[in-house]
C-alpha cells in the first residue's frame, strides 16, 4: 500500500522507516501524544486529511528518536547488538546481554525505529484512569505485557517455562562472588519449588505471574521517562 | 560489650592522660624558665669555652618545640581511636550516627578537661577550620560526587540549595528579630543585621548522618542526590551569605545600594570560585597527562592544584567551596584515565582519610568547646532558634518542592519532602561558623550557644530517628520485607531490566546537553587533555579482566572461604533432603541473596564519607559476562554439558573430572551441536570460519597444559625482570601484540563491552585462542593441583601485579 506510507521528518531528517498510516496511529496511541508540533508528518495526497502537511507528534516520539539517533553510530537507520552494547551502563547491567536480546527477537540482527518504539512502549507506566472500553484490545503497556518481558528474559528456549537450568543462569548472572554454587542450586530448587503448581519441576508464565501476583508489577515495571 | 567499653575508656582516659600531662608540662615550662632545662639550643656554643663544665645532656627534653605538632598529632589520634573504638561494635552505628558518638565522646574530654581547668583545644582558634579542616571534606564530597545523577538532578539541587538557603537564613533571621522585640526576654540589644547573621548560621544543613541513613535503607536516587547536592551547594552559599551579612551587621546603616551589591557579590562569589575551579580542574588534568614517568607524584597535582582552587577563590573572597567541589568534579574524569590504577587507588584513599579526620575532629571539637567554652544561656532565644529552624525547614521544602514539581519528571511525593525536611541536621559547617565570629561581636557566647544547642538536638534527636521513621513511613525504596524467594529474585532481575532499559532510553531532559558536551568532549577536551586517547586502555581493561579472573577462579574453587558461615548448613543439608525446606533455611536465603546480589544502578550511590565506592562489582559483572559470552562463542560445539556451565566455579571435587573429560572426547568426534540453552549473547561474526577453530582443536588437546593466559605471563617475566615499570602499558602493549587492531577505527571511547561486538577477524581468534588455552588448563589439571595453581597465580598476582588491587580481600563479604 504505497499510498498509505507516510514519512516521518524530525528536524528535516528523513526517519528511514517509513510508517504507514495505520502505524503512525497505532504508535499514536502506544506512547499516547498530546503535543502535536515539532515534527511535521508529510502524508500523500491521498490520505484524505484537510491539509498536505499534517504536524504531528509527542515529545516522547521525538526524544526516542533522538535517543535512537545518538545510538546508531553510523546512520545506518537501524540498530545492532553492538550499538546496545556500546551503552556503558548497559555493558555493566548483570542482565544486559539478555536485555540486549529482548530486542532481537527470533535471530534478527537490526532493530529499526519502529520496533524499537514499540518494545520500549511495554515500560510506560499504566495510566492511572483507563478509560473503560469494553472492547478495546489490551495495551502494550499492560501488567500481563510487562510480566512477560520479564519471563522471556528468563526463558531462553523460548518454551514457555522457566526450567531450572535458565532459573540458575539468571541468578548466577545477578549473584555476587560470594554465593558458591552449591548455594546458588539450592536456592533454584527452593525457588521452583515455590513457584510450581503442577509439578513439573519448571515454572510456566501462568505460575511466573501467580507468584508475583502481590507485587506492584505496573510500578516496578515502568519508566519514569516515558511517563 | 561491656569489656570493649572499658577498654576504650581506658584508652581514652589513658590519651587524656598523656595530653594534659604534655600541656600542663608545656604551661609550666612556659611560666618558670628555671626549672630544667638543660637542652637548650644554644648550649652546644657554650659548653667548650665555659669553665665549668657541662656534660654533653644524655636525656633531655624540649617540649614547647613539638607542643604544636604533638598535640594535633595526639588529637588526630584521640579521635581516631574512639573512631575505631566504636566501629568494632557494629550495632552502636547502625543506631546512632556517628557524629553523635563523637560528639559525645568529645563532651566526656571535654568534661574532663574542664574539670582540670585545661583550655580548650588551640587548633579551632583561627582560620584553621577554613583552610585546613574544611577543604578535605568538600574536596571528598566533589570528587565522589555521583556526577551524572548531580547532572540530572542539577535544577532541583541548585533550588533546594540556593532558595532553600535564603529562606532559611531570612525566615529564621527575621522571626528572631521579632522575638527579640519581646521585652519579657532581655534580647532587645540583638538587631536585624546580627539576626540575619545568625540566621544564615544556623540554617546550613549538613546531612552526613542522613545521607548514611539513606543509603543503608536504599532510599530512592532524586531523594538522595538533593540532599547530597544539597549540603554541598548550601555550604558555599552560607558562606557567601555568612561574609555578606558579617559585613553589613559591622555597619550602623544599609542602603539600598548595599543590597544591590550585596545580590551582585553574591553571583559574582558563585560564579568566580566555579570558574576558579574549572580552571584548575582543566590544568590539574593536563597536568598528569605528563606524568607517566613519575607516577608516583600523581596523587599530589590533584590534591594540591584542587587546594590551590581553594586558596586562590578565598584569596579573591569568592567561594572556595565552589571552586574546589568544581574543580574536582572537572578533573575526576580526566585525571582517572590518566594516572595508573595505583594513583588512582591512593588518591582515592587519601581523600577519604582526610575528609573524614577532618568531620572526625570537627565533631570532636565541637563536645569539648561544648564544655569548655563560655556560654550565655538565654531559654527564649535558644528555644525560639530551635522552633523556627524546624519550622521554617518544613515549610521551606514543603513550599519549594510544591514549585520544583512542576518541573521535574517524577515528583516529590510528601512522604519524601518530609524526610528532606527532618534530614535537615546542623552539623560541623554550622558549628565552626558560629565559632568564628569576631570576639568582639556582641552576644557572641549567645550566638555560639544558640548554634551548638541547635546542632546537639538536631544530631540527637533528629540523627536517631531518622532511621525508624524512614522505616515507618516507607518512602520510596526497594522494599526488603519480600514473602518469598521468588519474589526476591524475579523483583531484583525486574529492577536490573528496568534500570538496563533506562539506560537504553537515555537521559531525556538533559540529552540534548549531554550530547553537545559528549561532542565537544571528544572533539576538543580529551585530545587535550588524556594522555592517548583511549585506544590502549580498553586492552588495559581487559587485562585487567583477565587477571581479577584468576582471583575469581581461585575464590570460587575454594568456596569455603568465602561463604558466609551461616549458610554452612543449608550446603550440608541439601543433598540429603532438598525436598523440604526450612522457614529458616528460606530465611537464610532470603538474606543470602539480598545481601549478594548485585546493586541496581551501581553509578548512583555510594557516597559515604568513610568508604570508598565499590568498584569491584563493575569488574565482576563485567567478568561473569564475559565468560557467558565465551561460552555462547564455544558454542560452537566444544561444550554442551552442564559441567561447562559451571566454569566459573569449579567444584572442589575430583569426580567431576572424569565425565567432563568423557564429554570432551565425544565434542572431539565431531558431536557439536551444541544444544547450549544460552542463545548468542553477541553479535556473532557470520563470516567466522567455524571450522578454523574445531581443525584447531584436537591438536591443542593433545598439548601438555601450558600456562594460563600468555598475556599474563608475558607480564609477569617482564615485570620481573624490571619491577618499576608501568605495568599498564606493559600489559597494554604486550595485549595489543595479540590482538592488533582489536581497537582501530573506534573513534569513541570504548566501552568495555565493545570488544566483544566488535572484534574484527583476527581479534575474535585470538580471543578464542586465550579462552582456549585458559579451558585447557582447566581441563586437564586435577581439581587439587588446580586449586593450588590458581592460589600461586593469585599470589602472584597480589605480588607482582598491581593493576589487581588486593585481590582476595575485595571480594570477602
């Protein structure tokens, strides 16, 4: 639908991904706009709207791409793993590999902006007043949306379950010199064994979310910036 | 505890002893001249004319000589004993802060003394505190300063700060001057420029004792960072305050012009000692970028160029404060690349250890002036002063923060305003202040009694409680009081993503500034100012790696040491009955892993006065990373088992050796696919020949151990062969013969990580080259030869490499 492509300019620079018309407004409503300037959107005559130019976006949309552009060292448009890898902080983080590959789902190796938006979307904050609509689809930013990010940073293989090898790696990687891993093996077996419901010596995302279920999960799992 | 108290009151007894003894020897032989003094200096002239004769003095004694010295030395001394006296039983300082401990044992000499008719301390009489006692504290306060969190929070600071402090000073000045109006209380004398005066006196906040609260209760970072900056911008405005307001309570009338050039002196102090302090900052750190060949004089350009800031902003009477807290943040950054790692350790310690024997004495003093000085004691003055500093504490960051939220991306919350308010103690800055009025000042005893009242409460009173309040009122933190294990640990790994995700979105409001300075940084200001520019010490790092891994290694293969005791039995009684657990034994976990788990965000915190950051976790993340990443590179195909998981902690045991060497043999014949479930953590090179690395194999396997790492023992012949040299760029140029090019065309500074994305062809072999001669090692020593190696290589390490600091003793918990 080359009609439906609309280009995105920030500061006279042409966003490499070029959204189409339903994305722009799904990422609308992903990072919630309220300030419609800055950014100009120059949407096809086709697109039916009152004027050529149509100026369009939030400060969030324009930071993240800022954000984006400072990371991509070579204008490339996209990002690889060692764009994220050269974040310093990041390189320090005990889980940073993991949160690198969050971003790399299924093998790929560039991230563009869009995706990168929408990954990040997961961590803004649950709006305090939702607006009841009873058939609206579940937001991005949901508890169950965030709960999962944080299972798939468990869960490696990707079956759906927390087995104890992928249990004691993450903690190993969180863990200080000090815990041997003797130490370590029995806290993994404690902690399953807490956690599993129905015996199978693994911990399932229904059972991840069960035992988290006390905890304030749309606070710990939000970023301020993107408030 | 009860025969530790009196063992260090003995001590403390026995030091008083000896330093009344030494003065009142001093005074005695200051007032008769004629009792022995055989030593005098000009005796060796007269004794070989003289008739009669003298004996060459065996003994002999000149006290008045060494009085000065001596006795700071012993007080310096007197303090850190009690210091460590009540270090040794830990459950005194986590109740009360330590000023209070010292403050009280100052009382006690001071009482002491006062009962002997002893004067009181010469060392606090003059300028002394501006220009030797204070300049260590800020010095320390600046160059620990979490710089990029100050940075973020820099508006809020300077607010809470600069308004703050003008509240204080006015609202306190002003409403002492309307008690003194009441007639009921005989103050009537005291005008409104001397109200002011002490006002400004009494509204610095000088939160030590908050700020190591804070921390033990893992206090949000915004929180703690206004506090922090708080105290230190507070302390250089109070002064400016302090000489402005000095000034005018000496005159009889104040214009209005006065006012005028009152507001202008105070930017122009503000703004000089930050340009004073830049200024030095930027030529202490050219400075040691000359300084390769005398490493050993590195420590001294940066505390005398940041001491030079100082005196030459008093000299100008501009703010001395500022320009040394600027000028160390300005060189922190550069100097740090540029001096060696051992510099950078000393400089480090040393700034410690004055700041805090400066706080050390400056309490001290403060309990005996307390009790030795004259006092005037007025209830209605002294009552009011502790009201209005309270009051208009609370109600100045109630007002301020309502203002400062508009502006900030995560508000204060109440409960939050509340602890900043009631962290507002009075401490040293205050007391010293107030000490150092003018003699001549009227009601000077006054003002000085007023202060410490005000300084004794708030440390008491309010220096106590801080902690059970923070607890009851749960302000922001991580909450420790989790139900189960699962929760600890799924919180924690939360926590990290969030922190990494943070990190990945950047700073917003101060990116644009961030980036511009990044620019100018690269472009202009470290090609100036760093030695080489970067290429080398990312091979530096690594080496550095390499070897904290040998202590790794040996910490982890004899584990017993390190274990914390409590946990011996949870080890023993898994293998028979990992079924059940006890509620203690989940305690113990639960403690286990809260106390062992890595600080989120380690970039913010730790600033306490008495210790040094740890940097050591970086560099253990860093490591435990890096062997993650090795592995997922041998995925390849030499591992599959879960034998090779645990590289990094061997077991001590011997049986684990058999099936591992098994499994080797079957990865030999090719079995390779390696169902490793760690995905590739890296970007992986696709163009790698993999084969290169398996046709490799067989040969090297076939190899007798050799030695671990040939870095390492490049090194370490050469640094035998000539043990003065810079054992960084040896290490650096011996890595960099191994791994050409693994820097090039990186013309940002390199972070750690980006070796590993980065290599080129030939870097990522050799990379594997190492690893591979390091699991080879592993493979074929037997667990106990291995152990001992590992300890020799340690050893060695702690003796002949000094780019590994202390390696055992870091890392004991």
């Amino acid at each position: 639908m080359e009609t439906d492509q609309c280009t995105f300019y920030y500061k006279s620079k042409t966003v490499n991904s070029a959204l189409s018309r339903t994305e722009w407004i799904q990422l609308k409503e992903v990072l919630s706009f309220h300030d419609w300037k800055l950014v100009t959107l120059a949407l096809p005559k086709s697109c039916h709207l009152s004027s050529h130019q149509v100026t369009v976006s939030s400060s969030h949309i324009c930071r993240l791409y800022d954000r984006f552009h400072a990371l991509d060292k070579d204008d490339k448009g996209s990002l690889n793993r060692s764009d994220f890898q050269n974040i310093s902080e990041l390189a320090v983080n005990p889980l940073g590999d993991r949160i690198i590959n969050a971003f790399f789902p299924d093998g790929m190796d560039l991230i563009d902006f869009n995706s990168f938006v929408r990954i990040l979307a997961r961590f803004r904050p649950v709006d305090q007043n939702p607006k009841k609509e009873p058939n609206a689809p579940e937001p991005i930013n949901s508890r169950v949306n965030k709960l999962k990010f944080a299972f798939q940073l468990y869960d490696q293989d990707k079956d759906g379950k927390i087995s104890k090898s992928e249990l004691l790696q993450v903690l190993r990687m969180m863990v200080g010199v000090q815990v041997t891993e003797e130490q370590l093996e029995s806290i993994t077996d404690r902690t399953i064994q807490e956690a599993d419901l129905d015996g199978d010596d693994a911990i399932s995302f229904e059972e991840f979310k069960k035992s988290l279920d006390k905890v304030d999960i749309e606070h710990k799992m939000s970023i301020r910036f993107l408030r | 505890m009860g025969s530790l108290s009196i063992w260090r009151l003995t001590l403390v007894v026995f030091y008083i002893v000896v330093l009344i003894h030494g003065s009142s020897a001093a005074y005695g032989n200051g007032k008769t001249p004629t009792t022995s003094s055989p030593g005098q200096p000009s005796n060796p002239v007269h004794t070989f004319p003289a008739p009669k004769k003298e004996y060459l003095p065996v003994f002999q004694m000149n006290y008045p000589r060494i009085q000065i010295p001596f006795e700071i030395t012993l007080w310096i001394l007197l303090a850190s004993l009690a210091k460590i006296g009540f270090h040794v039983y830990h459950k005194i300082t986590v109740w009360v802060p330590e000023c209070c401990l010292l403050i009280t044992i100052g009382l006690i000499v001071g009482g002491i003394m006062y009962s002997v008719h002893e004067e009181s301390p010469a060392v606090l009489t003059t300028d002394v505190f501006f220009l030797y006692l204070l300049p260590p504290i800020v010095l320390d306060a600046g160059y620990f300063m979490p710089t990029r969190l100050f940075f973020e929070n820099c508006g809020t600071v300077l607010w809470f700060s600069v308004v703050g402090t003008l509240w204080n000073s006015i609202g306190i000045g002003i409403s002492l001057f309307g008690i003194c109006q009441i007639e009921a209380f005989g103050i009537q004398d005291i005008n409104l420029q001397e109200n002011l005066l002490f006002g400004t006196i009494i509204s610095t906040v000088d939160p030590v004792a908050v700020l190591a609260v804070f921390e033990e209760v893992n206090i949000n970072e915004q929180l703690y960072i206004v506090v922090f900056g708080e105290s230190l911008y507070n302390d250089a405005i109070t002064v400016a305050l302090y000489s402005l307001f000095k000034y005018i309570s000496q005159m009889d009338q104040v214009d209005s012009i006065d006012i005028f050039l009152g507001t202008a002196d105070f930017f122009v102090v503000g703004f000089g000692g930050i340009m004073f302090g830049l200024l030095f900052g930027f030529v202490a750190a050219f400075t040691t970028r000359f300084t390769a060949n005398t490493r050993e004089l590195e420590p001294v350009f940066v505390f005398m160029y940041s001491y030079l800031a100082y005196l030459i902003a008093e000299l100008f009477s501009l703010s001395s404060i500022m320009a040394i807290v600027t000028c160390a943040l300005t060189m922190k950054y550069y100097v740090e690349e540029n001096v060696s790692q051992r510099s950078c350790t000393t400089i480090r310690h040393f700034l410690k250890m004055w700041s805090s024997v400066s706080e050390t004495l400056i309490f001290f003093f403060l309990g005996v002036t307390t009790v030795t000085s004259k006092h005037e004691w007025n209830w209605a003055y002294i009552g009011f002063t502790l009201i209005f500093c309270i009051v208009w504490r609370g109600l100045g960051v109630l007002v301020l923060a309502q203002i400062i939220n508009n502006f900030r991306t995560i508000p204060f919350t109440f409960k939050d305003q509340f602890s900043m308010a009631y962290g507002g103690l009075r401490g040293a800055i205050c007391f010293s202040l107030a000490f150092l009025l003018p003699n001549t000042f009227p009601r000077r005893n006054l003002f000085t009694t007023a202060a410490i009242a005000v300084i004794i409460f708030t440390v008491f009173i309010q220096g106590i409680t801080i902690r059970p309040l923070i607890d009851y009122l749960n302000v922001r933190r991580t909450n420790r009081k989790l139900m189960t294990i699962n929760v600890e640990i799924h919180s924690r790994a939360m926590e990290h993503t969030i922190a990494g995700i943070e990190d990945l979105c950047g700073q917003w409001s101060h990116y644009y500034w961030k980036d511009k300075f990044k620019k100018i940084n690269d472009r202009f200001l470290r090609k100036v100012l760093i030695k080489d520019n970067r290429p080398q010490s990312s091979i530096v790092s690594l080496y550095k790696k390499l070897e904290l891994q040998n202590a790794l290694v040996l910490l982890d293969s004899n584990g017993g040491i390190s274990g914390a005791p409590s946990l011996t039995s949870l080890q023993e009684q898994k293998p028979t009955k990992p079924e059940t657990f006890l509620p203690e034994e989940v305690w113990s976990m639960q403690e286990l892993l809260s106390k062992n788990m890595y600080k989120i965000h380690e970039r913010t915190l730790t600033y306490t006065r008495h210790s040094l950051p740890n940097e050591i976790r970086t560099k253990e993340i860093l490591l435990r990373r890096h062997s993650t990443i090795r592995k997922s590179m041998r995925k390849a195909g030499t591992w599959q088992t879960p034998a090779a998981a645990k590289y990094y902690s061997l077991p001590p045991t011997v049986q684990n050796l058999q099936p591992r060497l098994r499994l080797r043999k079957s990865s030999l014949t090719g079995d390779d696919d390696g169902d490793d479930d760690i995905a590739s953590e890296i970007n992986f090179p696709p163009a790698r020949p993999r084969l290169q690395l398996r046709a490799k194999e067989p040969r090297r396997a076939l190899q007798p151990p050799r030695n671990k790492l040939e870095t390492v023992n490049e090194v370490r012949t050469d640094s035998r062969r000539t043990p003065m040299v810079d054992y960084e760029n040896r290490g650096g140029s011996a890595m960099s013969e191994n791994s050409k090019g693994r820097g090039t065309g990186t013309k940002r500074a390199l972070t750690p990580m980006r070796q590993f994305g980065l290599f080129n062809e030939q870097g990522l072999k050799n990379k594997e080259k190492e690893d591979q001669m390091e699991m080879e090692e592993f493979r074929y020593t037997p667990a106990a030869n291995r152990r001992e190696e590992a300890r020799e290589e340690a050893s060695d390490s702690e003796t002949t490499h000094p780019l590994l600091n202390r390696p055992m003793h870091q890392y004991k918990p």
